[in-house]
C-alpha cells in the first residue's frame, strides 16, 4: 500500500511540475513506417508487436514466455512488479507501448485487451490515442488472474477511442498496476459486450505507410529596392524571402498586376523586374510554389515611379523687364 501512495503522490506532482504538453514526450511516427491496417471497423494486435515502447520510473514492458496460454511469440509483462500503480499522470509517468493503426473507418472502437494478473492488485491498465490518454479508456481492470478478454473501465463502462479522421493514428498502452501481462488488443466498432474466444480474431496484416500529402503552400515576402519609397527607374530588384514546411521553396513567379503572372522559374531570393511605363506607384506581386505543386496567395510591395525631372520656372523678373543698375 505504502508503495502505491507513493506512487500516486508522485504522479500528482509530476502533473504540476510539468510544463510541456504531453505529446511532446511521445516518440514521433516515423513515416514509411509499419502499421496495423483496421478493416471493416476491426484491427487485431498481438501486443508484443509495438512500434515503439517507452520506459519510465525504473520500469518497462518485458517480452515473456513463462505463462502459457498466450498467442504469437509472447506476452508483455509490466515489470519489476513490486507493487506500483499509476492512476493519474500515467501519460507521462508510466511505461508506455506505443502501435501505429492505419485507420479506414473512423467511429467510436471499443477497446478489447486479453491479459492475466498474477493477483487482483496486477490486473489494470490505460488505453489511448495519438499521445493522449482521454478519460473513455483509462483504468481498464478486473482482468483477472487467467487469461481473458476484458473492456470495462472503473467507471463501470466500456473502453471506447474515437477515430474522427481516417489514416494514420497511434494507439497506446500504459501500464496501471505493474505485473500485468498482456497478450492482445482488440479495437472494434461493434458494441457487442460479447467477448472474444480464446485467443481471439487472427492479428491483423501491417501494411508500409507512408507521408501524408504536403497541401500547405509556402509563405514569402518581398521587398522592392531593399525597401524604397520611391525610385527615377523601370528597373529595379525584387529581394525575395520564403519558407516552405517541407523545408524547400522552389518555384516562384512574379507579376505587375496581380493576375497575370510569368511563367514558373526557379526560386532565388534576388531578381531583377521591370516596372511598367508611366509615373505614379507601382505594385509587385510574387508566388512562391513547392515541389509538392502549392502555391502561395501573392505578396506585393510597392514603390512611386517618379521619371519626370523638375521643371524651373522664372517668375520675376519676368521676361524683357530692364534691371537697372543699383544706385552708387
């Protein structure tokens, strides 16, 4: 018991102590990765199949063989099992599995674990979804001292997970009371509380996913004349700056009107440019495109194209008017 308050003070301080967002402590997907493909609103997972697994506070999921019964090539087990249990703060404070799903259908799953405990004290766990862990699917227990299926949450209700966007997403395992041992998960759509057979539906295929389509175009600016008010010639230079989230800007094209611009070239942050003919203030207007083929809104600059020199007149005195000599 002792071991346990202790754990869950510090889970509460780790809370308060921590300023960084939960996500930023999770291991990024690593794209043209491996993952699970869900079918048909179903997507089996032998549990020592991970993509990445990350230990904490002294204690990691081990791979075992000792008890029987399992399916694949093992079970995980929460060790050292001397008694710990994390029922708050476990996102960034218990040892964590993490799998990557690629997700056709999307709805509310309901959360399937096969395990077994060594006692009633080493039979729960927490489920989550891309870093988070949402109240729906914490506290998975009362799996039991034999292997068995279990859904229900302490909050005597089943373990659900909302997939609101198809692709790829990431589920996740956190260890609530060490000693556990698990063997598989089951996410599905069907809300039938009939549990699975022995060892459950066949794991599913995992398929190589790569990146999602780039669709964010890059963002720029220029600057006419490093920035002058005004200038007495058609040529001038256009200082160009863009970024792109892919990291690579590499087209651009420019325009004097706006809607008419020349054909794609390729992107330099210095060009030279022509103004139109004619006094009066000039505009600019540059896209800047990315491989992936996005194109910027236009960004413009402007500059007063003044071509005309001053013009002298003389006033007085006027013109054939006799000046005499000023007086000795």
């Amino acid at each position: 018991m002792a071991h346990r308050m202790h754990a869950r003070l510090a889970a509460h301080l780790a809370l308060i102590i921590l300023s960084v967002s939960c996500n930023s402590l999770l291991p990024s997907l690593a794209w043209a990765a491996t993952a699970f493909q869900e079918s048909s609103g179903q997507v089996v997972i032998d549990a020592e199949h991970y993509n990445s697994k990350v230990p904490r506070n002294g204690q990691d999921w081990v791979l075992k063989t000792t008890t029987t019964g399992y399916a694949g090539s093992g079970y995980l087990e929460a060790l050292p099992n001397t008694g710990i249990s994390y029922n708050t703060g476990y996102v960034t404070s218990s040892p964590e599995l993490v799998y990557n799903v690629q997700f056709a259908t999307t709805g509310t799953y309901y959360v399937w674990v096969r395990g077994i405990g060594a006692t009633g004290s080493d039979d729960s766990l927490h489920a989550g979804l891309d870093g988070t862990g949402p109240a729906s699917a914490d506290r998975i227990s009362g799996i039991g001292t034999t292997w068995n299926w279990k859904r229900d949450t302490m909050d005597a209700a089943p373990a659900t997970l909302v997939i609101a966007s198809p692709g790829l997403h990431t589920i996740h395992l956190w260890m609530r009371e060490d000693g556990l041992k698990v063997d598989k998960v089951l996410l599905r759509t069907s809300s039938s509380s009939t549990a699975p057979s022995g060892t459950g539906p066949a794991e599913s295929p995992r398929v190589t996913v790569g990146p999602p389509p780039d669709t964010t175009p890059p963002t720029g600016s220029v600057t006419i004349n490093g920035g002058s008010a005004a200038t007495n010639n058609t040529a001038v230079t256009l200082s160009l700056s863009a970024t792109d989230n892919s990291g690579t800007v590499t087209q651009m094209q420019c325009s004097s009107d706006g809607t008419t611009f020349t054909p794609a070239e390729p992107y330099k942050t210095s060009t030279s440019w022509t103004l139109p003919a004619g006094d009066g203030q000039k505009t600019v207007y540059v896209k800047f495109g990315d491989a992936a083929g996005n194109w910027s809104s236009p960004v413009s600059d402007a500059i007063n194209l003044d071509t005309t020199p001053p013009q002298i007149a003389i006033t007085s005195p006027s013109d054939g008017a006799v000046i005499p000599a000023p007086t000795p």
